[in-house]
C-alpha cells in the first residue's frame, strides 16, 4: 500500500471535524525516526489545534497497517483448528473410553502432531511478516519475541508471577515440607519422568505459548486493532482450543451427568482465558517468548490457587505423583491433617501476594523491548 502523508491527514481532519479519533500505530510500520519518539500515539479531541500540532511535529511519512482484522482473524481461527484437529484424526491420539488423554501413547502422539502443526504456522507467520508487512529478518525476530532473550525480562515475569503465587508456593514449600525435595531436585526429576509431566511442563507451555503469543499477538499489532484490544481478544483463541477436553472427557467419562461436564469445561475455558490474558500482557510488555513459556510451566507446576477452606498439612507417605492438568488434589501422596493456624498464614500470604501483584505489575514488565506502549 502507497505511504501518504499522515500529518497532512489528520490536520485537514482536525480543521474540519470535532469528533473523537484515535490514532494506534505499530513500531513496525513507522520510519526510523518516528519509530524512537513515538511508537504508539493516542490522540484525542477539543485539546486545542496547537497541541495537536505539536504531536504532529513528529509524523513522519507512515504506512497504513498492512494486514486487515479479517484476514488476521481468519488465520487465528486456522492456527487454532490446526493445533486441535490433528488430535482427532488418528487413533494413536484420538482418546476413547478405554484410552485417556494421559495414556504414554496417546502423549508422545500427540507432541508429534503438536509440533508439525506449530512448525507449520511459525513457517507461515514469518512468510507473512516479510511478504505482507516487509518487515526484515531481525524484525521478525523480535515481533516473534525469539530475540534478543533478555534474561532481565525472564527473572522479572517470574519474580511476578512468584508474587502472586505467594499463598500456593507457601503451601507447597513450607506446609507440604516441598522445599526439601527442590532442593535435591527430586521433584524436577519426578515430574519430567514421566509423558505426563513432559506435556505440562515442556510441550505444552512451548507449543501454546510459540503459537497462541508469539504468533498471534503479531499479526494482530498489523492490524487497526489496539494493543488492549488485541490482549483482550487474542486470549480467546488459547481458551477456545482448551473446549475440547469437554468431549474428551464426556468419552472418558460416559457415566458423568452432562451438566458437570459443561460446568467443568466453562470453568477450563474461563481460567485458560484469564492466563491468556496475563500471558499476553507479559508477552506484549516484555517481547519475549522464553519469558511467558516458563511463566506458563510455573503455573502448570503451581495450579490454581486454594480460595476457600482449610490448609491440610501433609505427612508424605511417597513420592510425587504426576497426574493431568485437569485432575484436582496435591502432587504429594500422604496423610492430611487439617491446621487451622496454617491456613490463616496461607491466607495472608495469598491476599499479600495479590495485593504485591497489583503493586508491582506495571514496574517489573517495564521493557526498553515491549511490542506496544499503552495503558
């Protein structure tokens, strides 16, 4: 698309017209100049003709957006039937009444499958960055978040996240006496080996995050959409593609009434969405990939925090045990004892956690490497 002079544009608009406009515009489509003094403006009305001269004393010539919201949306919903179908189309990783999702086999199928699928649109979303949106190699690299690593950013997320996971890693450190066994590293060893614990914590956070974030979230930012617009929506893809365990679990579970079922897939779809958002925000502050995939296997590793009832010590009898993401109950076997003094301090840890989350979101995802500046 031809470039035009945007400053023009928006003076004739603003001589003529009283009504609101908002101007988003991606780094990527920006001149060099333009590209450090202002990669995202937001321009609103009745401030005076001088102020927005003013703003606009730094236009440069600047590109329209080089992808439309349909063509986007289209690819998403692709991206998305392509990373789930694959699961039904073959009996090695098709689940059934005799055969769970957890099977080693039906695991080791389905990361193969996983891992065509995601090649095949990390191949297809960088040939429409440098085609589409011209954009060059080192570009790509960092719309993608593949580069540079940061390891600043890395510690940072996780730090964040640590924060308001304050209250569960209480529990699993100190109340469940865990700390002994990170340290020797006998969980780490436990949960990866195992198919079960290589799925939710490697294949899994690697293929969502390099598909749902890394791929996604780009294409949407060349589009008109806005940056809070594209963390709102684009999270809806990652919780659509979890609707399927529904079925898988009505297969596996033939005696279970329907309404448990969808109320179990409502609430899956509602959780895997909030993470979406979160995962997106970090994504779009930090620009980094690695940053949000082990953010995602903490949280796998953590599961949803306890809000109500009673912190129960354990006196472990065994060793860790994987299971699915889905199934409830702690990783440790033992005795339960309930402990009404531990569960006050498990409350306050998970209330102050919230409230340093709060505190803390915007400064520990601050990045010179954000994809987007808004607020």
């Amino acid at each position: 698309m031809a470039p035009i002079r945007l400053y023009r544009h928006l003076s004739n608009y603003f001589q003529n017209s009283g009504t609101y406009f908002t101007c988003h515009v991606h780094p990527l489509v920006l001149t060099p100049k333009f590209r450090q003094e202002q990669p995202l403006i937001s321009i609103r009305p009745r401030l005076g003709a001088a102020y927005y001269m003013n703003i606009l004393m730094y236009l440069e010539e600047v590109t329209l957006p080089p992808l439309s919201v349909g063509f986007v949306g289209t690819l998403s919903v692709a991206y998305t039937v392509l990373y789930v179908l694959p699961f039904y189309l073959s009996a090695t990783t098709r689940p059934s009444p005799t055969l769970s999702r957890d099977a080693p086999s039906v695991i080791r199928a389905r990361i193969r499958f996983v891992s065509v699928s995601v090649t095949l649109a990390t191949i297809a979303t960088i040939y429409v960055l440098a085609a589409r949106a011209n954009a060059s190699h080192l570009d790509i690299l960092r719309l993608l978040g593949w580069y540079p690593i940061g390891l600043v950013e890395v510690a940072k997320s996780l730090l964040l996240t640590a924060i308001l996971f304050a209250g569960p890693i209480l529990e699993k450190a100190v109340i469940e006496s865990g700390w002994k066994d990170w340290l020797r590293g006998q969980t780490l060893h436990e949960s990866l080996s195992s198919w079960i614990g290589w799925r939710n914590y490697v294949a899994g956070p690697v293929s969502e995050e390099i598909l749902f974030r890394s791929l996604l979230v780009p294409l949407h930012f060349l589009t008109p959409m806005s940056p809070n617009r594209v963390i709102l929506l684009t999270p809806l893809y990652f919780g659509i593609a979890h609707v399927h365990h529904f079925y898988e679990f009505v297969l596996t579970h033939p005696h279970t009434p329907l309404a448990p079922c969808i109320i179990r897939s409502l609430i899956q779809f509602s959780y895997t969405t909030i993470f979406g958002w979160y995962a997106t925000f970090l994504f779009v502050r930090t620009g980094n990939v690695i940053a949000i995939i082990l953010v995602h296997t903490f949280c796998n590793w953590a599961g949803l925090p306890r809000v109500w009832g009673q912190v129960e010590p354990r006196v472990a009898i065994g060793g860790p045990v994987n299971r699915g993401k889905e199934d409830s109950g702690s990783e440790e076997s033992g005795e339960r004892e309930g402990s009404v003094g531990w569960s006050i301090v498990y409350y306050v840890f998970l209330v102050a956690g919230a409230v340093g989350f709060q505190q803390n979101l915007w400064t520990l995802t601050q990045s010179p490497r954000a994809l987007a500046n808004f607020g």
